[in-house]
C-alpha cells in the first residue's frame, strides 16, 4: 500500500484517487480552491442554479466504468441520468433551423436533408462515417492507453483521403487536410460547415488550423449521444466526490501546494502554502503545464524528445464567456435542451476568438451561442421559473480586456439578442442575471487529436520524474468530463500495475 498525493480535485484528478483508493493506496488529495470538480461548477442564487462548466456528458460509458470498478453501486444509481432528446437544435442567421435527434444515424440524415434539401443528409452521412474510420484507427493510443513512447506516429491524420472524381480517384494515404478544408470540399453546404465547424469551436479549436481527424468530435456526440444528470454536471462531480470518499480518500481543500519534494531522484510528496510537507510514494498532479513546472522548481517533467507542452496561444487559445439568466414564466414543454444559434458572419467570428493572421482579434459583434435550457426541476425555484445559460467560446484574457466592465455587459446583451432565436421574448422575462467572465480557469483544453505532425496531443502522463504523473485535461487523453476521466484511468494504471502497463485490454 502506498501513500499518493494528488494535486486538485478536479475529474482526473478525483477519477484517478478513487481507482488508486479501491487499489489499496492511501489517498489525499489537495485542493488549493473551496471545492472540488475543477471547471465542473455551479452557480446557484434564489432558487436558481446553473452549471457554469460543461453542460452536457458524452461517453458516459467512462464513469459507467469508473463507477462499477470502485463499488458495487452503478452509475445510474447514483445519479439520474438520461439522454438529451433532441441532442440540440441548431439556428442560422437565414432563418434556417433543425433539430438533430440523440444517437440517431438515420434520423439525422432525414432531419438534414428536409431543412437542407435531398442529399444535405448524405453528405453529412458519408462525412460522419469516415470519421469512424479515424476513431476506429485511433481509439486505443488517443483514449484508452498512456501516451506512446514513439508518439509522432499519431502525427499522422488518421481521416481518410476522399474520393476524387476524374483520372486519379481516391488517394490512398490518409489526408493533410485542415477540419476547415474538408467541411468546404466534402460538405459545400454553408451551413452544414457551419455545423461541422461549431463542434470544434466549441472544444476551443480553429477549424482553420485543427486537422481533419476533428472530425470524431460529432460522430462521437452522434454515435454515443448526449445525456444530462439531473441537477446539471455539478451532480456528477458530486457523486464521484462522494464515491472518493466513501472508498477512503481524504481531501484537503484551501490546500495550496507550492512545490513538488524529491528525494533520490524522484517525487516524494509535496509543499503546502501553510510550510506543511506530505510525504508520499507517488505524486499525480491535476494542474496545467505551466503550473507543474513551477512546482518542479523549474525542472522539466518532460523531456526534449517528448510531446511538448505548448505554453503560449496554442493551448490557451481560447476561453468561455458566461450569461446565466434567471427567468420568470414557465419553460416550455417542447423547448430544446440545447439550442446553437450560429454566428452570421463565421469568418468574423473565427478572427474575433483565434485572430486574422496578423495576431489582430476584434470580438465578433454576434458569435455563436450555445442556449442551454435544461427541463430539470433542481435548476428553478418553481415551475413558474426556468433557468437558462448562454455560453459563448471567445479569445482569452490577454489578448481582449476582458476586466472591462462596461465591455462586458454588452458582450452579454449581444449574446442575450441572439439567444431570442432560442427562447422568443428571452429578454423580456429576465429576472437578473449573472455574466462570468473568462478567466485563466475558463480556459478551455480540448481533447487530443492525431495529426497535424502531434501539434494537438497532449502531454503525457507519465513524466521524466519517476514517482509523479500528470491528469486531468492538460494531459493525456485532452480535455472535457469524458477525456479527464479517462485520464484518471490511465494514471491510475500506470501507477498499479507500472510504468510498462500499455493500458486496459
């Protein structure tokens, strides 16, 4: 039995102690904010609550799993829930609007092709189905086992080259393509690109420059659904924390630590604000990059020939700006759970959040809005009331101001505008509100693609420092509830059964 000291409590992080916990090992975990859950938050005031974080799970088979193997107890038993029906509605500034059913193949296909015309549906089918050929291809090495040592063969984009009409046809190899270059040349439909692209905005990725293996990140919504826990995201974190501590894990919160300790080479606990030392046989660290090299001291966790943590834009490309709206009068009951009403000028938008070219970024006057009106009685105070979000993906602190204040709110009355082609008469019914700005905790890590010569994996989870690992979105497999969560798999794998473990089978 071993003692681990874990660094946040964030879903890696909490994933990875629980497994650790069931395992035998001692387990704390130290948390430098009040609570745990990392981005997945909740904002709660008169009755109200709303996540602020991610809205929706998609793979949920992964805590299905992480919550068979720490108890008997089931997912579903611990918490309520259920699959979004329709998975969301999507709103385009021509007034076009359809409404794409959960998990449905062949459902998405007739909803395309009666708001698009004959034929959107196919297109959009073909599209999908060689993004199974990229997920199949890389599954294993990108979610389900620790970062290959030999990890440039992911650089490779897995997507498969398209078919050409003409004297050449099909190219063998797989292609080089852009996710922006294959919506325009395989879907054609602006909308549709419009469609394919907001999945990858939403992740925090220029389609302009994320490779065409991006692709997976529809056909994993569409083919594995989209599902909501009663009581918002806040619920999940809160019965994985529950289940930490039901298996023996001790949590620290206002913990700080302020560095790594070594001994004989490797990690051997850690440094708290308060002078404190824990000592420990393992160390799994549930912070970003640049913060885990602060805590090394400096020292490197990675070595020259492995994934580089990129430190500047690329990875803190993007954030999430917030609008949570208290309403008065009932939700109704045919509303959409998830509405996206798309940007009218995209370009303008992809410019505004990733910059022109010339490191110029100018907020979009109408981004694309996420609207996020869960039918969930724990949301409201009343049945009289209904609570709604607006989320929108923006650049991050730094390049915009985002400390001003005036700037600000009318940031959220433009995305407030938009929302009414979600919720008619949206502004009238406003009770008050509450905009949360972007911050560095808003940033938003996206999961881990192959391709693009390895420019969009992520670090790995074992480092060059023997004894200490890295979890949760900034490491392996990427980010969002799903990613982390199988990070804390993998760490939790390593350190049980060593560094040589290549992952579940």
């Amino acid at each position: 039995m071993a003692r681990i000291a874990v660094i946040g409590a964030g879903m890696g992080a909490m994933a990875a102690a629980a497994r650790l916990a069931v395992a035998g090992h001692r387990v704390a975990v130290f948390e430098r904010d009040a609570t745990y859950g990392g981005a997945v938050r909740r904002l709660a005031r008169d009755g109200f609550a709303f996540d602020t974080g991610p809205g929706l799970l998609h793979l949920p088979a992964v805590y299905r799993d992480l919550f068979l193997k720490t108890g008997r107890e089931p997912l579903e038993s611990c918490v309520d829930l259920s699959q979004v029906d329709p998975a969301a509605r999507h709103v385009f500034a021509d007034g076009t609007a359809f409404s794409l059913p959960n998990a449905s193949r062949a459902g998405v296909l007739a909803a395309l092709d009666e708001a698009l015309g004959a034929g959107s549906g196919e297109r959009w089918s073909d599209l999908v189905a060689r993004a199974r050929d990229a997920w199949d291809a890389t599954r294993r090495p990108l979610l389900e086992e620790p970062l290959w040592q030999d990890w440039r063969v992911l650089g490779r984009d897995p997507y498969p080259a398209v078919r050409r009409r003409g004297l050449f046809g099909r190219g063998k190899g797989p292609t080089t393509a852009t996710l922006a270059e294959v919506a325009r040349r395989e879907l054609a439909d602006p909308r549709l690109i419009a469609l394919l692209e907001s999945h990858a905005l939403a992740y925090g990725f220029d389609p302009r420059s994320a490779p065409a293996s991006a692709v997976v990140l529809p056909y994993m919504e569409q083919t594995f659904g989209s599902w909501y826990p009663r009581g918002g995201m806040r619920a999940l974190a809160e019965a994985l924390y529950e289940r930490c501590v039901a298996r023996g894990v001790e949590f620290g919160f206002g913990a700080a630590v302020t560095g790594i300790v070594e001994k004989d080479g490797r990690a051997a606990g850690v440094e708290l604000a308060d002078g404190r030392v824990s000592e420990a046989e393992f160390v799994v660290a549930g912070v970003d990059p640049v913060r885990l090299v602060e805590l090394c001291r400096g020292r490197e966790p990675w070595g020259a020939e492995d994934v580089r943590p990129a430190l500047g834009p690329g990875d803190r490309a993007t954030a999430r700006l917030t609008v949570c709206l208290a309403l008065r009068g009932a939700r109704p009951g045919d509303a959409a759970h998830r509405t996206v009403v798309h940007a009218a000028d995209r370009t303008a938008e992809l410019a505004g959040v990733f910059g022109d070219g010339y490191g110029l970024r100018t907020p979009c006057e109408r981004p694309t809005v996420t609207v996020l009106r869960p039918d969930d009685p724990a949301t409201r105070p009343d049945d009289a009331h209904e609570a709604v979000t607006l989320t929108a993906t923006v650049a991050p602190p730094g390049p915009v101001d985002w400390s001003d204040g005036e700037a600000l709110a009318a940031d959220a009355d433009r995305m407030t505008e938009a929302a009414e082609a979600a919720v008619p008469g949206l502004r009238e019914r406003v009770l008050w509100r509450e905009v949360l700005p972007p911050s560095d905790e808003a940033l938003v890590p996206g999961p881990a693609l192959a391709g693009r010569e390895g420019r969009f994996l992520r670090p790995g989870n074992r480092t060059r420092i023997p004894g200490l690992y890295a979890v949760g979105g900034w490491s392996h497999p990427g980010g969002g509830p799903a990613h982390a969560g199988m990070s804390g798999a993998i760490v939790a794998g390593l350190i049980v059964n060593g560094d040589d473990w290549h992952g579940s089978t």
